[in-house]
C-alpha cells in the first residue's frame, strides 16, 4: 500500500525535530497536533512519559479555526502555570511554523510560556 506523500513527508520532518527537541529532558515538550477541524496541545515530561497537561478547541465553539488555536494556546499557558512550569521546548509535530501552529505558539507566549 503506498502513503500518500504529504503524509510520508510530515512524519519525516516530525521524527527529525523529535530528535532534537526530545534531547532537552530538563524541560517539558510542548506538543501540538492538528488535524482539519480541530487543534491539540499537550506538555509531556519525556523522562517519565506523563502528559502534565493539555488543551483543545473541542468545547470551543464560535470563531473561526485561527481564534481556536490562540484560544488554546492560552489554555496551555494557564494549565501549565497551574503545574508550576515556565519554560518549554516547542514540538510542533512535522506541522510547518505557519498558520494555526504559529498562532497557538504566539498566544502561548503572550501568555507567559517561554520557549
């Protein structure tokens, strides 16, 4: 069976920043994934492999995809607040800085997260 390549090439990109972002055990990883109608965001301790906290666009809903992702990102800043954490390491899965990535990234920031 042959993968489609905008796929195949995601998954590339996601096992090459994994790589280097997962090396940085001192702080947790800001994961974020998304897919056509929804964005997620978790922080992961990839030392002992707990989700600490995360947050979606689920519940949220009016506004148009953007608004959902700096809702988000947000959402994570203050949940990541609540378990005592400042600073992350950004995971942004393969996804290109661009779009609704680098909006919840931004709105993270605004709000307090440093990475």
């Amino acid at each position: 069976m042959k993968t489609s390549t905008k796929l195949s090439s995601r998954q590339a990109r996601q096992r090459r920043i994994r790589a280097k972002v997962i090396g940085s055990a001192t702080k947790p990883r800001l994961a974020v994934y998304k897919s056509l109608t929804t964005i997620y965001a978790q922080l992961i301790d990839d030392a002992s492999g707990k989700t600490l906290a995360a947050a979606n666009d689920l519940k949220i809903k009016k506004g148009k995809k953007s608004e959902k992702a700096a809702e988000v990102g947000k959402a994570i800043a203050e949940a990541a607040k609540a378990v005592k954490i400042e600073k992350v390491v950004f995971d942004r899965g393969g996804f290109p800085y661009h779009g609704r990535v680098k909006i919840l990234a931004d709105a993270a920031r605004e709000a307090g997260l440093k990475f």
